[in-house]
C-alpha cells in the first residue's frame, strides 16, 4: 500500500506544549500497510520521529528525516459473555475511548480518563493515573518492525512494563511502530477508588462513567487544558527511592506524602517536592510552574524546546539540592536535538 509524503510540514499545533518545530518530511499512515510499506523502503533510515498525539513530546524547531503520524482510527469489541477484548487503532484518541466504553457500561479503564494523547502511545510510558496502569488492562499489542516490515505481537509481559516505564523505551526505541492494542474490558462491577478522593465523588455503587467522569472533573480542577495554556500534562516522574532515605526524609519532614511499594521501596510525591521548593508559580521567561499543579510545566509562548529543558533542569537541580532526589523528566525529546539535550541532574 502506497503512503504520501509531505514536505515542511509545521508541527506547532501537533504538540501540548505549543513548540515551534517543522517537520522536514511527514508521512500519516491510516492502515497497518502503509507502516510496513514505510519500512521496506528504507526512507526511514535517514532518521524516523513518532508522532502520535504529541501529548508527551518535546520537539526540536525542526524534525529532519521522517516524521510517522499513525492515522489507525478503528476500534472494535470482541466479546466473552460478560467479558469483551477491545480491539483499538494506534490513532484512536485515548479520552474519547475511555469514555465511549464507559458510556457503554464497560469496566478498566475508566480511572484512564483525561489523559491526552493517542492509544498507540499509551504503552510507551505505561500511562497510569489514580491507582491504575495501562500494564492492568493490556492483553497484548500489534507492531511493525522497522527494520524488515515484520508484524509482531507482544504480550503485557513482552512489554516489561515498570513506572512508566517500558521496553519501548529501552531495546525497541526507534526500532517498531506500534499500530493496534488490545484492552480487556468487563461488565462486572470493579471500582477501583482507592486514590486521593475519588470515593467521595461518587456514589455507592458507581457506574463505569460515572468513575471516569468524577476523574475528569479531578484532573479539570488540577491540570491546565493544552488547548489554553501549553503543556505536556506531569513533567516529572514520581521518584521511587530505597526505603531507608524515605524514612530519613520522613523525619526531616513529617508531612511529607509517601507511597510503600511492593518491592520494598517508596514513591514520592515529585509535586510536593517541586512546591515546597517554593516553586509553585515560579516564572522564568516563556515558562512557568504552574499555579495550582507544581508538577506540570507550562508553555505561556513563545518559548523554544532548549529553554524548556534549561528551565526544567532548575527546577530538579533546586529539588535534589533541598531533598537530595533526583526528578527525572517524563515527556521525551524528540529528534537530533536530543543529543544535545542535557539530562536532568
């Protein structure tokens, strides 16, 4: 199947942060065969960027070589009595799912909602958001190998899903591209309501959208919508640490949030940290800490990608000097630029 290239194609509003950036050559690919008709012409060789809903992405002012915008936009249910597989396109808006299936009264992925972006990009940092993970609810995925057109199928293991974490950002970076996932889905009651305050916005006996509408309404009155203010929704990781600088943390500050893990370490509140740094609002040049959400960075215009990661960097150079953590940055760099661009320290 044949696939169309366009040439210096801006990108400026293809991303939440607003960057200026222009992409040398732009291919959109709305079926499976034109991904693998990209990979056995070779084009992609002279350098491949992804880009899906450009809701965790850091683009340089210019993209060279290939840009790949999966344009997947099917979805369909496969269905075991009370139970169903969702069978969904890597272009496929990921809120607009999460809600279609909850006003279908199909349980999983209801505590997913609000968060921007595609479906195909949701296993590549193991997306999450109150108390579930994408890694709870993947059966399995669909990609293309770049190197050879091969079509492959990866289970939840295969992905070796961590903290946001996933093995496509480790052995297959840049090396496949994710075209379908498959979610399962059940009719049978499963509220999990366990994180913040999310069981006093609902009823007893919620319904499916009942939960993700009441996320909505958390993440509105906390996140700021990208189409207003740019920004790439939480720009650091919640750092994990060992349990014995937790509990010295701890003493040095009592009211510090801290969430035991499984393996013996502890998760901390990266936005605790960043506002008790008295960043909160702190404004330098085009960006800013955002006023009610000191974990999101914010674009307010006319900024480029290195001042943003300059920016970034002060910020986790102000944390790990106060609370002696290091932040490490969420939304990844895209391009040539990210050679040149520093890692948090």
């Amino acid at each position: 199947m044949k696939f169309d290239i366009q040439a210096d194609v801006d990108l400026g509003a293809a991303n939440t942060l607003g960057l200026p950036c222009r992409a040398e050559r732009l291919v959109d690919a709305h079926h499976q065969d034109q991904v693998r008709a990209l990979a056995d012409s070779g084009l992609w060789q002279g350098g491949l960027t992804l880009v899906s809903g450009g809701s965790n992405l850091i683009l340089p002012p210019c993209l060279g070589g290939i840009t790949l915008r999966p344009r997947l936009t099917h979805w369909w249910l496969e269905r075991h009595g009370e139970d169903a597989l969702v069978h969904v396109g890597a272009g496929v808006n990921w809120h607009q799912l999460v809600m279609a299936l909850a006003e279908r009264g199909w349980w999983g992925i209801e505590n997913l909602a609000l968060i921007p972006g595609q479906c195909g990009a949701a296993p590549v940092q193991n997306i999450g958001a109150y108390g579930v993970e994408l890694a709870d609810v993947l059966e399995s995925l669909t990609l293309v190998q770049l190197d050879g057109g091969e079509i492959r199928y990866l289970t939840a293991d295969d992905c070796r899903f961590g903290y946001r974490e996933s093995i496509f950002k480790g052995e297959l970076d840049g090396r496949v591209v994710i075209t379908e996932l498959v979610l399962r889905v059940t009719r049978r009651p499963g509220p999990r309501l366990g994180y913040g305050d999310l069981a006093q916005r609902v009823s007893a006996c919620p319904s499916p959208l009942e939960v993700a509408r009441a996320v909505v309404a958390i993440r509105q009155e906390k996140l700021p919508d990208p189409a207003y203010l740019g920004n790439a929704g939480s720009f650091f990781k919640n750092p994990v640490v060992d349990a014995e600088v937790a509990e010295k943390l701890q003493i040095q500050h009592p009211g510090m949030p801290h969430f035991p893990l499984a393996d013996g370490r502890t998760k901390l509140a990266a936005g605790w940290l960043i506002d008790q740094c008295g960043l909160k609002g702190w404004r330098r040049k085009h960006f800013a800490v955002h006023e009610r959400q000191a974990l999101v960075l914010v674009h307010l215009g006319g900024g480029s990608a290195e001042e943003l990661l300059d920016f970034a960097a002060e910020v986790a150079r102000r944390v790990e000097h106060r609370f002696g953590v290091r932040l490490e940055r969420e939304p990844r760099v895209a391009g040539e630029f990210q050679a040149s661009a520093a890692p948090l320290q």
